[in-house]
C-alpha cells in the first residue's frame, strides 16, 4: 500500500508539473520572427517583440499603446497626450515614478502620436533594471493614479507645452494646413490638442479613457539589447500574465476621409521675419504599396542636393531651404512639404516654382537615376537604423501603431524592388490639385477626385512575411573602466604625430564608429577670423576636385555610411559610421573631402542664405533671443578674438562676409596635421589596415602652425536680470547662468557632480523640476546642470537653471528659482536624494560608455587631456563614496544666492513686471 502511495505521489507530482508547464507553454507562445526580432502573445493578448543584441550593453524596454489622438472623441482633444504625462504620476507599487526612473539611471521618455502612445526606458544591461523597467510597465497598464490632484498641476504643464508649439510659425502653419485637410478624421487634429480641451478635460473622462485603452490586448512590448531570451520571458510572463484583458471588446474609429474635391488655401499671419510655403497632398496608409512608391517621390523631390524642389527652390535662389514630411500611419495619410523664403525673396514667385514643378511631374515622370538615388538613400537610411538596436527599439512604435510591426521591413522590401513605372504611376494618381491643400476653391465642369482606400488584408500581408537573415547579437562588450581600458590600444602612428585609440569589439551588424581631430594655430593666428571656421568645415562635404556634392551622396548611400565635419578656431573633426566592409571606402571618401575640397560659389552661398534663414526666424524666438543674451552679458573678449560673442546684426554681417576666397585662405592656413591630432575607432575593424592607411594618406597632410589651445580663464558672472519682449509668442524662456571656478581634476568634482544631478538635472526629478513642473505645474521644461570645465588651467565652470513658461507665470518662475537656490545652500541635500543621485549617476555612466559615439568622445577627451580610463573609475569611486556632508559643503562652496546670478528672461509680457518676491522662507 505504501508503494502504491509513493507511486500515486509521484504521479499527481508529475502531472502537477506537466500541467504547470503546459500552462505555461499556454501563456505565452511564439507567433513571428524577423531578421532577428521575435514576436511572443500572451494568453491575454498582449503581443511581445524581443530583439538580443550582445553588443549594446544597455537595455531598452518600450511598451507601445495602440491608441493615439485618432481614438479622441469630441472635446478630448489632446487626451492622449495628456494621459502620457499623468501615466508618469506614478502608482501604488511605483508612487514615485520620477524618482525611481533618476535611481536607475534611465533615460526615458514617452510620446504620442496619431495611431500610438509609447513609453521607453533605456538602461545599464542588468537583471535588477529589466526586471524594475517591466514592473513598471506593467504596474501603470492597469493601475496608474490618473488622480485629480496630478491633473491640476500636470494640465498647465502640457498647455505650456502646447504654448512652445504657439511659438513656431512654421508648426502653427503646418497644423492648420493638415487641419484643413481633412473635414472629419481625426488626423487633421494635432496631437497635442486643443487649449480648452487641455484645460477644461473632467478626471472622469481621462480616467475613462485610460481604462478603456491601456490594456493587454491593445499593447505591444518589445526589449532590446542585452539580455537572455527565456529568463525575459519568463520575466515577461510573471509581471504581466496575470494582466486580465477587459471583457468588453475594443472597436476601431470608424471614420473614413471622403475624397477631397478641390485645392484649399490656407493664409496665416502672425509675427515673424522668416516667410513659409507649404503644400500637402492626401496619400494612402503606410502599409499601402503606394506609400513606398510616394516616398521615394518625396526623396526625389526634397533631397539635398539632387532633388527636384531642392535644386528649383534653393539653387534657384527662391527660398533657403524645402522640407517634407509623411507620416507611417494606420489609415489615409498625407505628404506635406514646406519651404522656407527669407524675406528679401518673393513668396508669391516661390509658390509658383513649387506648384510648377509639383504640376510638372506629369509631363516630366521620374527617371530611372533618380530612383536608384532615392532608394540608395532611403535603404541606407534604414539600414543604419537597423544597425541600431536601441533606437530600434522605440522607432518600432511608429508601425506597430500603423498595424503591425513587420511593415518596417516590408515597406524597406517595397522600396527596394519599387520601379520607375509604379512610382510615376502613383505621383500621377495622387500628386494632382484637387487633392492638395495650398489654394482656394476653383469650380470645374470636370471634378477630378482620387478615393485614398484604406488597406485591406492586412493580417495576410504580414502573417507570413520571413524577411531578410538579421544582423546578429554582436559580442558581449564589458562597459567597466577596467574591461575598456584593457581592450583599449592607444599609441602614435609613426609617420604622422596621430595619437590613436582603437577598441576592437564584434558589434550587432559589424558597425564601426570613427572620429579623427586635428588642431592647429593659436589665438592670435585665429583672430578675426568670424564664421570661417564652421563654414570651410561645413562645406567639405558639398564636393571635391573629383567629385560633386551629388557623387559624395550617391557615395554615401551606396556605402550606407554616413560622414559629417565640425570645425571651430582651428580644430576639425571629422566622424565616420559605417561597417566593417564599407570602412576603407568611407576612409577614401572622406580623405578626399578633407584633402581636395573645392569650396563652390553656389553651395556657399545656400550655406549662406540657409544660416542667415535661421537667424531671421529666431529673430523673436524667446529661447534663442535669451541665450544670446546670456552670453552677452557675459562678454569676455573683444570683437575679432575667436571666443567673442556676436550679436544678432555682427553674426549676420559675418556670414555675410564669408566668401570662397576667405574660405580656401582659412583651409591653406589651419587644415593638415601639426602637433596634435587624435584618430578614435571603435567597432569592427582591422587596426594594421588603420594606422597603414592614416600613415599613407594623411603623412603628407601637414601644417606648420603647431596648436596652443584658447586660453578661455575662470571670470566672475555679471550680476544682472534682463527682460526680453517677444511680441506674439505664448511662450516665454527664462535662464540663469552662475560661474565658479573649478575643474574636474579637483577634489570637489565629484560632489559637484551629484549636486547638480539633485539640483536640475535628475529624470523628471529634481529641485528645481519637482518645482516647477511637478509642483507648481508652471512649466513643461525646467531644469539646471553643473558644467565643470575639463581643463585644470582655465577652470571655467558654471551652473545654468532655465525653464519654458506662460509669460503671465515670470514672477512665479523667478520666486522658484530664488527660493529652491537659496533652500539648497541653506538646508542642503537629503540621504535619500545622495542614494537616488548616486545610484543614478553611476547608472547614466554605465549607458553612455555602451554607447560608441559616447565611448568615442570620451576617448578623445582623455587623449587630448593626457587621461585614461582609470581617472573616470576614480571619480566614480568618488561619487559612490560621497556623504551627504561632502555635497553640502560643495553646495555651499560654490553655490550662491539668485541676486548673485546672470538671469535673463525673454517673452511677451506685455506690461507685466518681473519682480524678486521678497517673501521670507520657511
């Protein structure tokens, strides 16, 4: 009897097990996989996307919600975008969700869009993160506050925001072109709302939104990077398996556009210098065939420099700049293009070239070189992104709202095999003028109209769809400071004085990132040398004695690689990202740009027209006009040295003093390698291939003008606080700038570090954040940071506060700033605050060296700075060992009251007084 138990034990025990594994197995199977991405469903409905990539480092969990500002019903506009704010509130497990997003070091984010709300934290790659970031996730699906008490201050947080978008001419423009649009769907309401929707919204509806959309079975969650597959899911299924879906069934917007019948105008006016031409056109969904035909149209129409409008507009000396925009969207989208026409240039003649070429395309179809150009460059642009686990990782979200996240690949594949026939075909469909907004109505006999379908068949478009072999998971790269500094090969090339920094690692795609610097002249041989930096940097890349600007592009998205310079008072850099094939050829490209430049009249003067553009529209932007005179106040030097601070009229003049002729002068006088010179790669590479090539092709690049840095020394702030009038814009900026001395190779370093982290800078939490947008809900950006100068001579440091805000909220913005400065010197920080700012910090280092544009930056500063890997440990072991005295007396070492500070605020104040409140703290 008693064996038979033990037989009847083992047999309840094993089907226990099996049950327990079948059910399992039943709570979250795999569906899909695509190059490299896995999809998984939960028995809930929830869809999984997993994506491993050895190579990153770092972790990025995003969670998109299958609702955007489409799903809005009468006086909810902007609701989507709203809840998106409130879900950051927090939740009973996760009460401070600001606070927790700081310890962990992330950098997060959430947006909305028309078809999609998404939530993102990226992370250092460890177990204790994935399963923080999940919980989270998981914890305000269901149960986020959504409490009236948030909503009253978060509201006018997003009406500020709302009121940064009043600002821009060319958004306000766009908005009320896209608007006029469409007579019913939801896709001509922008995203962000309406004002008295934001305001007047009861909790109740939000609250009823929320529970009706955020859900298992209208969610998509996808991670990516470093990570094991099943203890993910295992994870997965733990935090979110018990998630039961809603019983009553969601239904989908029914509204369907009708066709439009007739051109549409729309006139705006407001204040500004900067005229804009824009013209949309209505287009199918993003998971129509059309759609990848359209967008190579648009790439043959906007590109630079090849494109239609481009070369009509721009070379033509009609406008500065073209633009396009077309967003992937679930149902009927539409293309928009815009250009921009200084105001000494006629916006009526520059109209009429954009119709024309626009009416054209009927007469004049698409050539077969143009869409080979196209597709190289739209495949390349894809590529990179693909490369790209962590950016992948959110971009996902913008074609799981437009129906499924396979239409990525899909639409590359359409774009790959689209012909010349099929794209002409569609531009003949769409591109006519009844179907495009920029006119007025125009009564014909014959009324042209074109019916935008919406996709059908979705599912069997994607159910089946294998794709292409993905790019692999890359190596498992350690990001500790010893692991780096002992797979970093430094040394100096022999035949040149290059000072190199090579770190070989397998990553995901065989991706390479390359930076080469070189330094040359000083202060008096860069006197009064204005723009000419920047400018003989900016146009390397607009051709060579063999090559235009056109072959350089062609080039480069044949190669899908990309390559860009900077130039500034002698020093230029060059950046390289590419793959370990196209390397050597990305090399030749751009030793070709550096070494034989031909510096164009034409291209120089669109640099020109496009620069002088730019400054004419932030002529009365608050944010600019404040920035420029923060460094004004602040003016050092005098006119011609090469830190001197332009204002509006002297930068103007000096652009418009650049000529080809200052340009090759600048070139013959600073570019080649003197005395120092720096090569950083990272990536998959072969370094003998490397230093063979910087020996052969760059050791006879030479410059006699050996490089002594700017001397830039430590100088008191001046003490004002300034007014700005911007008329016309609902937003206004307010800054303050307080300089130390001080740089990071002193002892206070490290504590200065984690005050600023705890002063302005922590993720949606910090002192002057939790202020003024958590608390007083006055503006949507709000912040400060600690700038500690990397040169131990000049010790320039300095602390900024800023913060974006109603104009009618100054004095309240200025009150914040005074009381939470002068609350920080006097009662200083908190243990909490030193734990959560630590954590943080030591966190936020751990993701940027996982990154190889930010790995690279470091290397070279610690090349140039005669620094390796092991001074950053050591401030690290600093930072973890600090106490909360150490931070309070670097607090009130360097930190000082407001009345102390360089403050300027820039806005439409109309009459109102800014004043410092002189009510006495607590």
């Amino acid at each position: 009897m008693k064996k038979i138990n033990q037989k009847m034990k083992l047999f309840m025990l094993f089907t226990m097990l099996l049950v327990t594994s079948l059910a399992s197995e039943a709570q979250i199977k795999q569906t899909a996989s695509v190059e490299g991405i896995t999809e998984y469903v939960l028995d809930n409905g929830m869809k999984v996307l997993l994506f491993p990539d050895n190579s990153s480092q770092t972790i990025t969990v995003n969670i998109t919600y299958l609702v955007g500002s489409r799903h809005e019903g009468y006086g909810e506009k902007g609701m989507a975008h709203l809840l998106e704010h409130m879900v950051f509130k927090g939740t009973p497990n996760h009460p401070d969700i600001p606070n927790e997003l700081t310890a962990h070091g992330a950098r997060p984010n959430g947006s909305t869009y028309y078809d999609r709300t998404n939530y993102y934290e990226t992370l250092n790659a460890t177990d204790g993160n994935l399963d923080w970031a999940l919980d989270l996730e998981a914890d305000r699906m269901m149960n986020s506050f959504i409490a009236k008490k948030d909503l009253e201050s978060e509201f006018s947080v997003v009406r500020n925001e709302f009121e940064m978008g009043e600002n821009s001419p060319s958004r306000i423009l766009m908005q009320k072109v896209i608007s006029s649009a469409y007579l019913w769907h939801n896709y001509g309401k922008s995203t962000i709302g309406n004002r008295s929707d934001i305001e007047r919204v009861p909790i109740e509806n939000l609250q009823a939104f929320y529970k009706k959309y955020y859900r298992p079975d209208n969610a998509v969650l996808m991670v990516t990077g470093k990570f094991e597959t099943d203890k993910t899911l295992a994870l997965i299924a733990k935090k979110f398996g018990n998630i039961k879906k809603p019983e009553a069934p969601l239904r989908d917007i029914p509204t369907v556009e009708p066709a439009q019948d007739g051109e549409k105008r729309v006139t705006l006016s407001r204040v500004g210098e900067l005229q804009i031409l824009s013209a949309l056109y209505h287009i199918p969904a993003g998971s129509h065939e059309d759609y990848a035909a359209l967008a190579i149209a648009e790439e043959v129409l906007t590109d630079q420099p090849s494109g239609r409008l481009y070369k009509a507009l721009v070379d033509g000396k009609k406008a500065s700049s073209v633009s396009s925009y077309s967003p992937f969207t679930k149902e009927p989208s539409f293309l928009y293009i815009s250009a921009n026409v200084p105001s000494d240039k006629s916006l009526p003649e520059a109209e009429a070239v954009l119709l024309s070429i626009l009416d054209g395309l009927k007469d004049h179809p698409i050539t077969e070189e143009e869409l080979n150009r196209a597709k190289a460059n739209l495949l390349k642009q894809i590529d990179q992104i693909s490369r790209n686990s962590g950016y992948l990782g959110t971009y996902m979200s913008e074609f799981i709202g437009a129906g499924d996240w396979r239409l990525m690949f899909i639409n590359r594949d359409r774009i790959e095999t689209m012909t010349v026939d099929k794209v002409n075909e569609a531009v003949q469909r769409y591109f006519i003028n009844t179907n495009r907004t920029v006119g007025n109505f125009i009564p014909t006999k014959t009324p042209i109209r074109v019916e935008i379908e919406h996709t059908e068949g979705l599912d069997a478009l994607v159910s089946n769809y294998k794709g292409k072999e993905g790019y692999g998971t890359g190596e498992a790269f350690d990001v500790s400071y010893e692991n780096i500094q002992n797979r970093l090969n430094s040394g100096v090339l022999s035949k040149t004085p290059i000072e190199y920094g090579f770190i070989k690692k397998d990553n995901r795609g065989k991706t390479v990132t390359l930076s080469f610097t070189f330094r040359n002249g000083n202060v008096d041989q860069l006197m009064n040398k204005g723009k000419l930096a920047g400018y003989t940097a900016s146009m390397l890349n607009k051709g060579t004695k063999t090559k235009s600007r056109q072959d350089i592009d062609d080039a480069l998205s044949a190669l899908k690689s990309s390559i860009s310079f900077r130039g500034s008072n002698g020093k230029v850099t060059a950046y390289i990202s590419t793959t370990e094939d196209n390397l050597m050829a990305s090399l030749d490209l751009m030793a070709d740009m550096l070494k034989n430049p031909k510096f164009d009249e034409a291209e120089l003067e669109k640099l020109k027209t496009q620069e002088l553009a730019s400054i004419e529209q932030n002529k009365t932007e608050p944010q600019y006009l404040a920035s420029k005179k923060l460094r004004e106040l602040n003016q050092n030097y005098k006119k011609g040295h090469p830190l001197y601070n332009m204002a509006i009229e002297e930068e103007m003049e000096a652009i418009k003093a650049v000529t080809v002729k200052s340009i090759q002068g600048y070139y013959n006088e600073f570019y080649g390698i003197s005395n120092n010179a720096s090569l950083v790669v990272i990536g998959n590479f072969d370094e003998k291939s490397i230093k063979d090539y910087f020996e052969t092709n760059f050791s006879s690049f030479k410059n006699n003008k050996p490089y002594t840095q700017i001397a830039d020394t430590f100088k008191p702030n001046k003490v004002a606080n300034e007014k700005i009038k911007t008329p016309d814009k609902k937003n206004a900026m307010g800054l303050g700038l307080l300089s130390f001395e001080g740089s990071q190779t002193d002892a206070d370093f490290a504590a200065l570090q984690i005050a600023g982290e705890i002063f302005g800078g922590g993720v949606l939490k910090s002192r002057i954040t939790t202020r003024l947008r958590q608390n007083d809900g006055i503006s949507y950006g709000a912040g400060g940071y600690v700038n500690v100068d990397e040169n131990d001579k000049d010790k320039n440091s300095s602390i900024l506060v800023y913060a974006i805000y109603a104009p009618e909220n100054a004095a309240k913005v200025q009150q914040g700033f005074k009381e939470e400065i002068e609350r920080f010197i006097k009662d200083g920080i908190t243990e909490e605050e030193l734990k959560v700012a630590v954590t943080s910090w030591v966190q936020g280092e751990n993701v940027s060296r996982a990154k190889d544009n930010e790995l690279s930056s470091t290397i070279n500063n610690n090349l140039y700075y005669d620094r390796d890997m092991m001074f950053h440990k050591a401030i690290e072991d600093k930072v973890t060992g600090l106490t909360v005295d150490d931070v309070n007396k670097a607090i009130k070492k360097y930190f000082k009251t407001f009345d102390n500070w360089t403050v300027v605020n820039a806005g439409d104040f109309q009459d109102y007084e800014i004043k410092n409140d002189e009510k006495k703290m607590d």
